[in-house]
C-alpha cells in the first residue's frame, strides 16, 4: 500500500508539473511514505510537499493543496485525503481496499508477503562463527537466530541465499585447547598441574580428556608434547565442533557451508594475498612489522597485518576470507559480529575496498550482550572460569521456540533481558506463547465451526462488507501492511521487526475475540468472520516460519 501511495504522488506531480500547476521538480527516488502514529491522522501521511517546497522556495501547504486538489488515484483506493501541519498530506483509504485484501491473502496463501525484490542475487550471510573451543553461549545463541532469520529474510525477499560457519581453527587459541586437554589428560592419571591462565577450564575439557584416556590409555604420558598437543588439539576441535552443530540444529539453525580457517593458508594463500596489496601499495613496512593503509579508506589509523614475530593478524585472515567470499560469486556479504567488534568495522571495509569491491556490498550487523535473568535476577556468568550458561541450557529449560523469539524481541544492536522463567510462562507475559496462542485459538474456532457443520468458507462464498467492526478493519489493516513490513525487515536486515508486528496482530486478534462472536445465528456474517480468520492464520503462519518459530495448532 506505501508504493500505491507513492505512486500516486509521483504520477499526480508529475501531471501537475506538465500542466503547469507546479514548478519543475526533482523527486526523490523513493517519495517517503510513513504510517501516522495517530490513526486520526490517516492510514498514510507523506512529507513530499515540504521537500518540494524547500527545493522551489514556495509554502509546502500551497504545494500540497495543489497535490490534493490534483490526486490522481486510477485504483479508486482513497476514501479521502488531508493536508495537517506545515505540509503533510494525509491519505485515508477505502474500507473496501482492506476488506478486499482478505482476497489477496488466500489466493497468495504461503506466498504471502514473499518478494522478488532481490532479483535472484547471490548473497552469503555469515554467523555464529565461534571458535571450537568451548560450547555456544547465549551470545552466540543471539547472533545465531539473528543470523538464520536475516538469512530467512533474504530468501524471502527473492535472494540466493547461502549461510555460512567461518572456523576459527587455525592460531594460538587452538594451541591452548590442546594443551588444556593434555594438562587435564595428565591430571586424570594423578600429575599435579598448574592450570595456566590462558587455557580452558570447563568441565567439557576434562570430558574430553577423559574419553582419550579411555580409548587411548597412558600412551601420551611419554610422547612427543609438541605433537600430542597437535593430536589433542585436532581430537578435541572435532568433538567441540560437532557439539556446536548438534545445538544448532536443536536450535532451528543450519548451514549450508562450514569454512576452515586453515583452508586460507593453503599454498601461502594469505602471504600471497598480502604480497600483491603491498605490491599495489596498500601495505607498508616499518622494517619489522607489516601495516595496511586503512586510513585511506578513512579508518583512525593503520593496521598491522603483520606481527613483528610474523604471525599473521585476524586482519590479515579476514581479508583472505572476503577475497575468498567475492572470488565465489557473492554480490552481497552479511556479517553478524558481536558488539565488542564495532571498531573492527571501518578496517574490515578497508580491506574490501583495497580488493576493488564496493563498501556497500558488505553489511555488517553488530549483536549486543544478553543479560540473562531468572525471576527478574541477573543469572552470574563467568567465560574464565569456564562457568557460562550454555545454549544447551537454555533450551533445555526453555525450547526452541521461546529462545529464538525472546532473542528477536529487540533490536540486535540493543542489550537484551532475557528472563528465564518469563519464556516458560503460558501467559500474555510471554511474547511467544502470547502470539502462539493466538493463532491456537483460531485453529480451535476453525475446528469448532468444522465439527458443527459449517464449512469453511471462500472469498466467493462470503460477503466482505460485514466486516466492518472497528478492530476488523483494524485485522485488515494489519494484515495489508504484512507485504510492506517484511520489504522493510528484509531491507534494513531488521528481524527485529517481526516479532513487533506479530505482537502487535497477536494483540489485535484477541482484543477482536474478546469483543466478538465468530460463530453465530448470523450464517453470513459466521462465514465473513470465518473467513477472516483464516487470512490471519496464514500470516500468523508465514511470519512465525520466518522466524522458524512453531505455529501450534494448540497450547
């Protein structure tokens, strides 16, 4: 409906630009139309009069009432139309363009609100991406639904998709997972160990420790260290791994493709790559360390890429990585990174730029920390010592879907509350069993009127302006906006969005029945009511399945 409106605006100025009733104008790509927050203020409301007017220097009301006077609306969608304010034109529409939406939404059913604006084009989405050195947290459990339900976005909104899982399996802090196994290898057969700062101390170690001595014996008491702590590194990053994508596909999410860091330095991949962009002249020595020209590109200041000892920086390995990325076909790049990685962003488009690709075609989309809460007190948590609530726990004790739609229900960029025993109520308190609820009772009025006769109506079958209570038209209203909040979700990589959206219909849906009665004496009137609820099912349905939340068909 926002495109319908622009629409209109542009072809209307347009018209009255050629008849003279306005001066030559410059419209913006995108005429901005927005939804008032009054709802006495219209449907729609656009600002196009008051950027007209500061382009031609004449009063924005002037403009605007020349627009209105001239609206050309070939749809015969407008009821009316206002001007408020220094400028703003109002637009009001018809009850019948709502009512008919109900039409659209059964023909389309599952394609509902499925776009084609991405045009087929490649696009990767890269998350989670945590080392294999421990199980995911709830961090990473955040940066996961984040990442699957942009990836679901995407798809939806006609891109080729593909999610990946960068392994971070090369480096020292690989190194150190081996040697925590070994010291707690050697513990297990009575070897008194100073534990050392920098290694692992979760009982997951130990575990691991314990299998190899198990299978294996003592015979790593006596071996090579050097190699031992290579075997227990290899042993115990294939163990952590696998952990890792069995919580992941208990969580929803699943990858199309895991890529090893070690892959990056086959055949001095990443020297090489270094070699040729200080040959181009974006790398320059300081005679013991190698540094990238990042304030080319605008960054605060260089950045090594080199150590003086010349170990390789993540740097270095991430701009391998991107090259990598664009040399497989990807248009567009998403990476979800934790917030504490927000200064890492302006190198990271450094290094691409230097690669000849466009700063724009890689997104990046930053997490922020979960506080996690139990009864509205904060649950302590300690990565160092290795006592951390794990993704595991969480659902464990909550499910899937509470945990993918409590992570959703703020921006990613925002801290997040996540209170453990708010996700396991079946109350309004809870967001999910709220919106699941909803679309349960639906499921349970259609099963009603199925067991005392009444068929299930179609569009043909029913008569669409009986339904015109106030909060009917606002279910239609709602659900007409469907299409449009998901191109913007889908646009602004927002998931974010959909769970505000599904609260906001969970809420009209049941303030509705709690007014009205779907089934009664009334056949024609049952039968619109019926009907009407199950449009909202399939956007309750498409919305959820986005957001790969289950939609029971009781609670």
């Amino acid at each position: 409906m926002k495109n319908k409106i622009a629409r209109i605006l542009s072809d209307t100025i347009r018209d009255c630009i050629s008849r003279g009733l306005l001066p030559e104008i410059n419209l913006p790509g995108g005429i901005e139309v927005e939804v008032p927050g009054n709802p006495e203020h219209g449907d729609y409301a656009s600002n196009i009069a008051m950027i007209s007017a500061a382009q031609v220097k004449q009063n924005p009301r002037k403009i605007a009432a020349v627009i209105e006077a001239n609206l050309v609306d070939p749809g015969n969608i407008l009821e009316k139309t206002q001007i408020a304010g220094p400028g703003f034109i109002n637009f009001y529409i018809k009850n019948s363009v709502w009512q008919n939406t109900l039409q659209i939404i059964q023909e389309k059913n599952e394609e509902y609100g499925r776009l084609d604006i991405g045009g087929a084009q490649k696009v990767q989405v890269e998350f989670v991406s945590a080392n294999p050195t421990g199980p995911l947290h709830i961090g990473h459990a955040r940066g996961a639904v984040v990442g699957d339900v942009v990836a679901n976005l995407l798809k939806n909104a006609g891109y080729a998709v593909d999610k990946e899982y960068y392994i971070n399996d090369a480096g020292n802090q690989m190194n150190n997972l081996g040697k925590s196994v070994l010291y707690r290898y050697r513990e297990l057969f009575g070897e008194k160990i100073e534990f050392p700062e920098n290694c692992y101390r979760g009982d997951y170690i130990k575990d691991i420790a314990g299998d190899i001595m198990k299978k294996e014996g003592n015979k790593y008491l006596i071996s090579d260290e050097e190699a031992t702590i290579r075997y227990f590194t290899g042993v115990a990053g294939g163990v952590i791994l696998e952990g890792i994508k069995d919580d992941l596909r208990d969580f929803g999410v699943f990858f199309d493709n895991y890529f090893s860091e070690r892959e990056l330095y086959k055949d001095d991949g990443v020297a090489e790559l270094l070699d040729s962009l200080q040959k181009q002249g974006f790398i320059y020595s300081d005679g013991e360390t190698l540094w990238f020209k990042t304030t080319m590109y605008n960054d605060e200041k260089d950045r090594v890429v080199v150590r003086k000892n010349g170990d390789p920086t993540y740097f270095a390995a991430d701009i391998a990585y991107h090259k990598n990325k664009y040399a497989r076909g990807y248009k567009m790049i998403v990476d979800i990174w934790g917030a504490d990685h927000h200064g890492y962003m302006p190198r990271l488009w450094s290094g691409i730029q230097a690669l000849g690709q466009d700063k724009s075609s890689l997104k990046i989309i930053l997490v922020q920390l979960v506080n996690l809460l139990r009864a509205g007190e904060p649950v302590a948590m300690s990565t160092r010592s290795g006592e951390f609530v794990t993704l595991r726990e969480v659902l464990d004790e909550v499910g899937k879907d509470a945990a993918r739609y409590n992570f959703l229900m703020r921006r990613s960029d925002s801290h997040l509350d996540f209170d453990l025993e708010v996700a396991k109520k079946q109350s309004n308190e809870n967001p999910v069993y709220y919106v699941q609820y909803a679309h349960a009772r639906i499921c349970s009025i259609l099963k009603m009127a199925e067991e005392r006769g009444i068929a299930l109506p179609e569009y043909k079958d029913i008569d669409p302006a009986l339904l015109r209570e106030q909060e009917e038209i606002n279910l239609m209203k709602m659900m007409a906006k469907y299409p449009e909040m998901i191109e913007g979700a889908a646009r602004t990589l927002e998931p974010h969005r959909i769970t505000f959206y599904l609260n906001e219909l969970a809420g009209i849906f049941h303030s509705y029945y709690n007014k009205n009665k779907v089934i009664s004496e009334n056949e024609k009137l049952t039968a619109a009511r019926l009907f009407l609820l199950r449009t909202v099912l399939i956007v309750f349905r498409n919305a959820l399945n986005i957001l790969g939340v289950g939609a029971p068909e009781k609670m």
